[in-house]
C-alpha cells in the first residue's frame, strides 16, 4: 500500500512538474505553491475564468500597495 | 498563440499532452474537465509568452527509492509533526447523521489564497501531506485518523500548524514579542493552539449539550474557558473574553439541560440512594409532578428548534462553501442566546431557588408564578422584548395546562384528581361527603406568602373567604396569581359539583348530561380557543366581529385626535409624545390585524402577544369560561336543594317552631307549659314536653312531629332566683337532613333556640297576665261592702290597693303587649321577609349560608340578646319577673300581700321604665337602633 502511495505520489509530482513548465512557456508568473493552490481550486470547480480576474486583481493591489510603501521613502 | 515559434510550440504541444494524460491530485481519469479547466487558467493567466525566453527544463523523473522507506512515519516520529489540520472531515461526536463524510475523499483546509510570504517549510509540508483518498474502516484506522483528520489539539504538546506570518494572522506573536520586550517578568507559557473553526466547533457542540470539550471545561456545573488556549490571530485575552461569554451561555444550557433530565428521569448520573430524594423530582413511586413535566415539555420544545438551528450551522461549517467566522456565528445565534439567557432567569427564580423539601404545592405556584411575572415585566419594556413575551407566553401557556386540567376536572366533573398535590386547593380525604363538616373541612387552601415564607393552612376560604383574606391580607398572597380574580368562583363551582354529584347519586342520572361529556371541550382547549381568535386575523372572524373592529378603530381614532387637541391646547409641542400616543392607539387597532396563529394545538408561540395585552388576554379567554361555568353548575346546585331537598321549606319550619310564627300550634304547647307552672306542678319533665310538642304539632305539621324534639339542660343555681329564668332549660331542636344541614347547622339552631327562648319568656309574662282576671277582686269589694261601718277605713286602702293592683296590672301589660308586638311584627317579621328576598337571589351555596347567618345574626341583636346591651335585656328581665311575681300574687288572693309589697312593686316597675325609657331614648338619639322609633 505504501508502494503505491508513493507512486501515485510521484506521478502527481510529475504532472505538477509538467504544469509548471506550461505555465512558464505562458508566462502566467505563477510560482509552484500558488500553482499547486490553483490546481487545488479548480479540483473543487471553480470557474477557471474568474480565478484568474481574481488573481489578476490581487496582483494589482499588492502592486499598488508596494509601490505606496515604497513611496513616503 | 504560438506566434510561429515553432520550439515554444513543439513544448506546447509536449508538455499539454503530457499533463492531460497524466493524473490529477484529486480527480479521477485523464483528460477530464479539471485538467481543461487548469489549462484554461493558465491560459488566462498568460502574459505574453512570446515575449519571454523559454526553455523547457528536462524533467527527472523520480525513481522510487527501493528500501520503501515511509517518510511519513519517519518525519513524525520526532515531535515536529507538520501535519496541517484537517478540519473538513468526519465528526467526533456521536452524530450518526455525519458518518457518510468519514467514506468521502479528504481535502485539505484553504484558507484563501495567500500572497503573503509563508515559512519555507510549507514547501515541503505540501508534498508530504497530499491527502490520500482512503476509508476509513482500516485497522489502524484510529492512528491514521490522528494523523490525517484533525491534529488533536486536544493533546498535550500539541503540534502547531503553520500559519502565514501576516500581521492580522500572526498577532499573538506580535503581542507575544511586544509583551516580552516591554514586560521584564513576562514568561511566555505554554499555549495550545488551535484554529478559529475549530474553536466555532466546540462552541456549537458546548450550546447543543456535549459535555466533555479541550476548550471549554466543567466543574460542578460550572463551565469555564481552559487558560491557555489561543489562537495565532488574537490575543489570549481576548480570546478568554469571548470565550467565557460563550461560556455562560453554555452554562445555562447545561443547567435546563440538566433539569429537564431529571424532570424526565433521563438522569445520566447515578444517584446516590440517599440523596437522590432530594435531588430527584420523580421517583418511582411517586405521582408524576405535571406543572414540572409541561414546563420540561415546552423547554424541550425550545431546545430543540435550538439544537436545530445549530445543527445547520455546523453543517454550514462542515461545507465550508462560505467563511465562517466566530463573531458571526455569535451574531446568527445572538436572539437565541438571549432567549437562553430569559430561559434561564425564569428557571433560576422558579424552580432551582426553591428549597428541596417544599411541598409540590407551592413549588408548582412558584413556577406558575414567576413566569407570570415575569410576562408581565419583559411586557412592560415594550417591543424591544417582543420575542421574549412571546416566548415566555408560549412557555407559560404550556406550563398551566395541567393547572388548568385540574381546575376544569374539578368544576365540571366534581372531582379533584391531583395525585402529586400540586394544586393550591387540596381534598381533605378524611371527610367523607355524607359529614357535617363536609362544606367546610374537604378542602384546604394553602396560601404561602414570600415575606415570611410560612404555610398557613387556611381552612376552606372560600366560606369564610372574607374571614381567610383578611386573616393573610396584609402580607403578600402569592398564591397563583393569575388565578386569583376567579380563585372564589372556582372553589365554589367545585365543591358545589361536588355536592351536586353526591346528591345527584341518589336520583335518576340524567343521562343526556354524560354523552354530551365527550363532545365537551376542556377550559384548556376553550382557553387556547379564545386565545388563537384574539390573535388570529380579522378576515376569518365574523361579521359581527369586524363591526365590534370597526367601533374599536373609530373610538381609537377618535381618542387619537382627542389627545392630540389636548396637546396641541397646551401648546405641548412634542413630537415624541404625540408620537408615542399615536403609536399607542393606532397599536391596539392593528393589533387585531396581526398574524394568525396557526394551528393551535401545534404552534402555540403566538408571535403577536404585544404590551398591555397580557392580563388582557387573560381577563377575556380564561375567565369567562370560568365564571359561566361556575354560574351555571352553581345555579344547579342551588335549583337543586331547592326544589329536591325543599331547602325553603326547612328554612320556613325553622321559623315556624322557633320563632313562634306558626302562632297557633305553638300557643298550644307552651300554654300547656304555663298552666303547668302555674299550678306549680312540676313540668321538668322530657317525656312530657315530648308528648305535648308532639300532640302540638302533629295537629297541623305531621311531618314535623318526628324531627322536633325538647332536651333540657340543667339551669345554672343562680338564675332559679327568678322565676321567669326557670324557662331557661329548655332547648329545641329541629332535625334537618343532609344536606340542608349545611345551611342550617347546629350553631344556627343553638342562636334560633334563643331567639325561641325569649320569646317564650316574653310569651309567659303575656300569658300570666292576660289571665288575671278582675272577677278575682269582686268577691273582696262585695266582701268589703258588706263590711260594717267601722271598717269603712280599713275599706279605704283596700280599694286603693285594689285599684293601684288594677293600675300596676294594666301598666305592665302595655309594657309587655307593646314588647311582644314589637319583636313579632318589627323584628321578625320584617326581617323575615328580607331573609326571604335574599335567599331567591342567592346565587351559590355560600353566598346562601352568608345570608342565612346575617338574617340570624340580625335577630340577634335586635332581640336583645347581643352581649353589650344585656343591661337592657336584664332590665326587661326584671319588669317581666315582676310581672310573674304580680301575678302570683293576684292569684294568690287578695291577703296574700301587703301595701308595701305593692309599693315595692310600682317603684320597681317604674324604675325599670324610666332606665329603659332613658337608655332606648338616648340610643334613638345616637342612631344605633335605627328601627326603634
């Protein structure tokens, strides 16, 4: 049984490992734990469309907030 | 997309081939919609690919280690176990409901995305701790649940599990580090951990009764927050804050809780034997305590709409569709909570306060009681505490229901079934019906009074209502108050069915009363009735209803404007009041408009009780049944001993024989009496008072002849003095069945049988000198005149003292006809006819008792037989004395006195005439013989 943990857990390894290296020929700028969190998310049936608005629009607010905090320096 | 760059497209293809065929952490199958759905998100998430440099990193693959080694069992072997928590997963407790969860697939916690920087290990955690789609139901199955489903914080030296380092999350640390640097003697101690869903968890299982929890602890019924636990995003203080504000709660869930076992004998802890009479209400052998059971009864209702509610939240937390924070779980179960909070107090004051050796009596009072005061006090304070009252109404409703099946078994059926002795008015199982006491000594009210906290046993106060009040009035009775206005009527309704059955039982039964029984509905369902009419909406009530509305609604509007022309005229210029006042009137028309209350025998919170409407409810469902009942079976008992048991004709033979109005057939006995006495033969004797009653009566009133009797009773030595006393032994009396005997008693013949020897006194003295006769002194003067001359003045005072007998005689016998007529046709007479008025308008037994001892009260003292003017009856005992000794004398012959004995006479006659003429005058004057003129 333990056996065959381990190589599903490889496989699944595998596979986020292929993930990783689609979502750097597109560029999305993700990293593996927020792709392995996307990944999670759309296991659970979130509509792939609106994650990656929201995503979007968190990126811009941490950016707006790097850039205020970068500013009264 | 590919922007004809052919390697970046040869990965493309490549590497998405790839992917689709290969598995999914949690999905089943290649190629499915989720692998589509990543790849759609990473397409969004593109960010001109083309422009960036690429190149596919060889992958290697891992190749399985050959010696199997378990990395999982390796890593926890240490005390680091960096496993996260697993919330989302089966439950602990005993829900039955939840156990399909434990066959699902695990996931893993999110708590939203964090862009935030976590520790570095969490890279490796993620590997490690990819769930694994198992059952539970393996051997090891409890080990594998502790290291999969929850981290049992519950532990001690619990592992931690990460969390991001963002202030907001981390502030236990921050105030932790802040406290460190500031506070020279701050010690870090040692904290479990745990998540803020779990601490909901516990919250939810702690509200619907779990007993054994990691945060929250017991003792003695207490319950308190465990120190030291935290959670990373708040302080420990504030955290313990809104803990034990739970923890209260969780408390007086706990303390209903327990109470409403005990009530229904679900007791989980054994009893000592011992101690278990104090603590238990119910033990086997004893009648169950109903007024406790409805209260449980309506208790338990509440819980569990409660529990339910909070069976939804959890699951809420379970699906985890939406975040659910503490403070919003707090606020969703805020309304609840003070509805537990009102639950409590109520429960507090009327049951657990209350000393274990009461008697049931007084405990179901209490109860009753404190929820009645309570309504009332919560319907003061307005609309605020609207679900409060209806709250409180629905319980109290519920909790007087066996009240009133008591109340409603007893005045219709006559018979008072209270096994465990909790109503107020108890069965006094010593005497039987048949007893001359019966109308008084069955029945016991107890009152209790909370000042002093004493039972008084107050012998049957509906008779002597007036008598019991008063005795108890000036502490404070609070003895079921909301049955209080109709308490007398009660009482009077239950003994007189009472007394209607037992009598009922020796004549035919009217059969067409019992086959209405069954179609007969209870107070208790008439009650709920008249309540559910009261609240529902106007469009099922009647026509006649709707106008009765409309009036209403006209004179409201019309008080409304009258009102506010008085505000405007005293040029009170407040919004608020006029605001108020509006909303006061205009109220109470929309109040007939409010809901409907639905069924009735189902859904007893009636939402719409609002202010000023309690009593008001009361006064208009409950009592009218009451009193038409009491009306209607009193009017019955009384038709019945009238017209069965000939009550009027018993009350008018008393009046006959000893109030001498049957004229004539007592002119006979006592005359034979007189003519005794004067002939000075001894007259003493039963058998022959007996025998001449007898003759007496039976001339006119055969009937009578058995149940009239003469006793004599020895006469005190003092009184034989005078010789009108001598008439003192006898004594009347009148044998009167059951149950007329309860009107006309014993002490009410004893006052009848000296009425009766007045009478007779002032009948002798009549008598005696109604037969003197003048002829007597004819043969003197002839004598005298034939006398010789020189007797002529011997002659002189002869014929004086011959006329100045005549005088004396004729005096004395104004004085004593003037007495006789006057107490015969004034006093009784009169009187009697007032008696008899009042007695065809009484209304119930007591009521005819009452009467019946005022009517006999008023002889009394008319006739002057009260204690205060006894100087005045001696008077008159005095002149009537004289008068017996005058006629003796008389008839004596004319030597058989002397001129001084005459004078005597005449100067005591007029002595006594002068005191009474004064006294009666001076008591005209001052009013209080208003009848004497």
């Amino acid at each position: 049984m333990a056996s065959a943990t381990n190589t599903n857990l490889n496989a699944v390894r595998e596979t986020m490992d292929v993930l990783l290296e689609i979502s750097r020929l597109l560029n999305t700028g993700l990293d593996m734990e927020s792709l392995s969190i996307c990944v999670r998310l759309c296991e659970q049936g979130i509509n792939p469309e609106a994650l990656s608005a929201v995503i979007k629009e968190l990126r811009k607010a941490s950016e707006t907030l790097k850039v205020s905090e970068n500013c009264p320096n | 997309m590919v922007h004809s760059d052919l390697s970046k497209a040869g990965s493309w293809r490549r590497l998405t081939e790839e992917f689709l065929s290969s598995p999914l952490p949690n999905t089943h199958g290649t190629k499915t919609d989720t692998h589509y759905s990543v790849l759609s998100l990473l397409l969004f998430l593109s960010d001109s690919p083309s422009n960036t440099n690429f190149t596919e990193r060889p992958r290697v693959k891992d190749t399985e280690p050959e010696d199997k080694f378990d990395w999982s069992k390796y890593l926890m072997e240490g005390e680091e176990i960096e496993t996260g928590p697993f919330p989302d997963t089966p439950e602990w407790s005993e829900d039955e409901s939840e156990e399909e969860d434990s066959q699902q697939p695990i996931s893993r916690e999110d708590s939203g995305i964090q862009l935030d920087r976590t520790p570095q290990e969490d890279q490796d955690t993620n590997s490690k701790t990819v769930p694994v789609a198992w059952t539970v139901g393996e051997p090891d199955a409890r080990a594998w649940l502790e290291q999969h489903v929850v981290t049992p914080y519950w532990v001690g030296h619990a592992p931690r599990f990460p969390h991001s380092l963002h202030l907001h999350s981390n502030l236990l640390n921050v105030w932790d580090q802040h406290l460190y640097n500031t506070d020279p003697l701050y010690l870090p101690e040692e904290k479990a951990f745990v998540t803020e869903t779990q601490v909901i968890r516990e919250t939810l299982w702690l509200l619907s009764g779990v007993k054994k929890h990691f945060i929250f602890q017991h003792h003695d019924s207490k319950v308190s927050v465990r120190s030291n636990v935290v959670v990373t995003h708040l302080t420990s203080n504030c955290l313990r804050s809104v803990l034990e504000h739970i923890a209260v709660y969780g408390q007086a869930v706990f303390r209903l809780q327990r109470f409403i076992d005990e009530v229904t004998g679900h007791s989980s802890e054994p009893f000592p034997p011992g101690v278990g009479s104090s603590h238990s209400y119910r033990k086997g052998s004893e009648p169950p305590f109903r007024t406790y059971q409805a209260f449980v009864w309506a208790l338990n209702k509440y819980f569990t709409s409660f529990k339910q509610e909070l069976t939804t939240i959890e699951r809420e937390v379970i699906s985890n569709d939406e975040t659910v924070t503490l403070s919003a779980v707090l606020e969703r179960l805020s309304p609840h909570l003070a509805q537990i909070k009102v639950l409590h107090k109520v429960f507090c004051t009327g049951v657990a306060e209350v000393p274990p050796a009461t008697p049931n009596v007084v405990r179901a009072s209490h109860l009753l009681n404190t929820l009645y005061k309570a309504i009332i006090e919560y319907d003061s304070v307005g609309d605020a505490s609207e679900q409060a009252v209806a709250l409180l109404f629905s319980l109290w409703t519920e909790t007087v229901r066996p009240y009133l099946e008591i109340v409603d078994e007893w005045i219709v059926h006559g018979h008072l079934f209270d096994p465990a002795k909790e109503f107020i008015i108890q069965r006094n199982k010593d005497v039987p019906v048949n007893h001359k006491d019966f109308w008084y000594a069955t029945y016991t009210l107890y009152s209790v009074s909370e000042m002093v906290d004493n039972e008084e046993k107050l012998n049957d106060a509906a008779s002597g209502s007036s008598g019991g009040d008063q005795g108890s009035s000036n502490r404070q009775l609070t003895m079921v108050s909301f049955l209080k206005p109709v308490l007398k009527q009660i009482i009077m309704a239950g003994k007189s069915m009472q007394l209607l059955k037992n009598l009922d039982c020796r004549e035919a039964e009217d059969s067409g009363r019992s086959s209405r029984d069954a179609e007969r509905k209870s107070l208790y369902t008439l009650f709920l009735e008249s309540v559910q009419s009261r609240l529902s909406s106007p469009e099922e009530s009647p026509t006649d209803k709707v106008t009765e509305e409309q009036a209403t609604t006209r004179s409201l509007i019309k008080m409304q404007s009258i009102v506010a022309q008085h505000l405007e005229m005293e040029d009170v210029h407040d919004p608020l009041l006029a605001i108020n006042f509006a909303r006061l009137y205009l109220e109470q028309r929309d109040f007939h408009e409010r809901f409907s209350g639905g069924d009735f025998m189902v859904d007893r919170s009636s939402q719409s009780v609002t202010c000023q409407t309690f009593e008001l409810t009361l006064r208009c469902c409950l009592y009218p049944h009451i009193e038409r009942r009491y009306i209607e079976c009193c009017g019955n008992l009384m038709r019945t001993l009238k017209k069965d048991y000939r009550l009027l004709e018993y009350l008018q033979a008393m009046r006959k024989y000893f109030l001498l109005e049957a004229g004539d057939t007592m002119y006979d006995f006592y005359t034979a009496i007189f003519d005794k006495v004067q002939e000075k033969e001894s007259w003493q004797q039963p058998s022959f008072l007996n025998v001449l009653l007898q003759e007496a009566v039976g001339q006119r009133y055969p009937e009578d002849s058995g149940r009239l009797s003469v006793f004599l009773e020895p006469l005190d030595p003092s009184r034989k003095k005078h010789p009108v006393n001598n008439l003192e032994v006898l004594t009347l009396s009148y044998k009167v069945p059951w149950p007329v005997d309860i009107v006309i008693s014993s002490e009410c013949q004893k006052i009848y049988n000296q009425v009766f020897l007045l009478l007779l006194q002032i009948k002798w003295a009549k008598y005696s000198l109604d037969t003197l006769r003048f002829g007597d002194f004819a043969e003197v003067t002839r004598k005298l005149e034939g006398s010789p001359a020189e007797e002529v003045k011997l002659k002189q005072p002869i014929n004086q003292q011959i006329h100045r007998m005549c005088l004396l005689r004729v005096k004395l016998m104004h004085f004593v006809n003037s007495l006789h007529n006057y107490i015969m046709t004034r006093i009784l007479h009169s009187t009697g006819l007032e008696f008899q008025n009042q007695v065809q308008e009484a209304k119930d037994l007591d009521q005819l008792i009452k009467i019946h001892y005022r009517y006999l009260a008023t002889i009394h003292d008319r006739c002057l037989l009260r204690e205060k003017v006894s100087f005045v009856k001696e008077a008159i005992m005095k002149v009537l004395n004289l008068v017996l000794i005058f006629s003796d004398r008389w008839r004596a012959g004319f030597g058989a006195w002397k001129i001084e004995s005459i004078d005597k006479m005449e100067l005591d006659f007029k002595n006594c005439h002068m005191f009474l003429v004064t006294i009666l005058n001076k008591a005209v004057r001052r009013g209080s013989f208003p009848h004497r003129e």
